[in-house]
C-alpha cells in the first residue's frame, strides 16, 4: 500500500494560494489576482497581513517555509515557488 500524499500541481498550488489571499485579505476578495501580482504594491498587502496569509499557507499546504525567505518574497509567483520549493522537499 502506497502512503504518499500526492504533491499538487503548479496550477492547483497557484489557485489555492489566491483563494487563501482573497479569503484572509477581505480587501482583495474581488480582485483579480495573478502570479504576476505585486504583493506590496499591486495588491496593497501589508506586513502584517502577508505574515498572517504566509501562516495560513504554511497551514493549507503542511509546510513551513524558511522566514528569511518571506523578505524575498515580491510576487504571487514567488510565494509559489516557495510552496512547490518546500513541496518538493517534504516528499
């Protein structure tokens, strides 16, 4: 019997990480939101509430991701590549 959990595409991380940012950043639920997207600037996300959303990333996707990189962190692509980074490693 096989236990592994099987590791979400790209497409299912990029719609489920958008959903959680429109769901715990009220303020976005009706935006259109892309990998593409500015978090700071575009989305007009703050620092606290980019903490908060990483947390419920974290939580969504049973990983936890290094918080030196969160500085890094500029697009919705880049958070992720973060997720699929630590998806990768959790194998």
């Amino acid at each position: 019997m096989n236990n592994s959990i099987q590791m979400p595409s790209r497409e299912e991380v990029i719609k489920r990480t958008i959903k959680l940012v429109k769901t715990y950043v009220p303020k976005l639920a009706d935006q259109n939101i892309n990998e593409d997207s500015i978090i700071n600037t575009d989305m007009n996300v703050d620092s606290m509430e980019f903490i908060y959303v990483m947390v419920k990333i974290e939580s969504e996707f049973h990983i936890s991701v290094p918080q030196k990189k969160w500085d890094r962190m500029k697009t919705v692509k880049d958070v992720v590549d973060s997720i699929m980074r630590e998806l990768k490693k959790a194998k």
